[in-house]
C-alpha cells in the first residue's frame, strides 16, 4: 500500500461532521413574579443536565442537550429555564466505545455554548441578572455514567449468581 492510500485509510477511519445545530425546545416561567423582584436577590441556582442520543440513518446521529436551571429565592421560584439544544452529526469510520463516546461527551461539549448562551438571553429577557454558566466537563460526565453502569452491570451480574 503507498503511503497516500495509508494515509487516506487512517484519514476515513474517524470522520466528523456537524450538519445541522438547533433548538428543539425552549422554555420560561416565572410563577412568582412581580414578588420576587421586591426581594433581596440570593438566589440558588440549580442545573440538571441530560443528553440523548439516536441514528437517524447511515452514519447521520441526532444528539439532544437538556438543560434545566431553577432559580430559587427564599424558597420560591424565581425562574425556571429549560432548552433541548440539539445537533445533527455526521460520524464516520467510529464503532462501539469510540462513537459512544463521541456521542456521549463531545457532541455535548460542542452544544454546550449554544444552550448556555441561549438561557442567559432568556434570563435576561426576564428581567433577571446576566446568568453564566460555568463550563462543563462532558468527559468527566460520561466516564462517571460509564463507571456507574458498569457497578450496576456488575452488582446484578453477583446478584444472578447467587440466585443461582
């Protein structure tokens, strides 16, 4: 094989592509408003995320970014901002752990800015502070999910065999 042809089989080994960033779905709502702008703002901010993931054909996935902040103060919600950032990727020459990986921590990484910036708008728009989310590091995410399925792959696999 000449070194182009080599070179041009590593090359087709990983590909990478984004087709297509979106919002899927976004939203709002201050349920104690005007209240809440008569009182001392401390808020706690809570953040829960989620991603998903799914083959839409061939080598096209579609990854979905969940966010969701609640911002409470004095124990009423402030606010509450949801959006579902989603992107269209293409993802050659990657099987198993590898394209696992790509779906599950840097497609992610790549939405992240894109939802962050998308709910400090609608912060804003509300009437509240600039709110920025500090980075997130999707690697560490996905290496935590993966331990974690692999104890409970683990515990049930000792649980069948003392059933046994």
């Amino acid at each position: 094989m000449t070194e182009q042809a080599a070179a041009a089989t590593d090359a087709k080994k990983g590909q990478f592509a984004i087709q297509r960033i979106f919002t899927k779905d976004v939203s709002f709502e201050s349920p104690n408003t005007p209240e809440v702008f008569r009182q001392a703002w401390k808020p706690q901010i809570n953040m829960d995320l989620n991603t998903a993931s799914k083959k839409l054909e061939g080598d096209v996935y579609e990854v979905l970014l969940t966010l969701t902040i609640t911002a409470k103060n004095e124990d009423n919600t402030a606010f509450l901002a949801e959006i579902q950032q989603g992107g269209i990727f293409k993802i050659e020459g990657l099987e198993g752990a590898a394209l696992h990986q790509t779906l599950g921590a840097f497609c992610p990484n790549l939405l992240f800015p894109y939802a962050r910036e998308a709910i400090d708008a609608l912060v804003i728009k509300g009437s509240f502070p600039a709110l920025m989310l500090a980075p997130v590091n999707f690697d560490a995410i996905y290496a935590q999910s993966m331990q974690q399925a692999q104890a409970k792959a683990e515990a049930e696999k000792k649980e069948a065999e003392q059933t046994h």
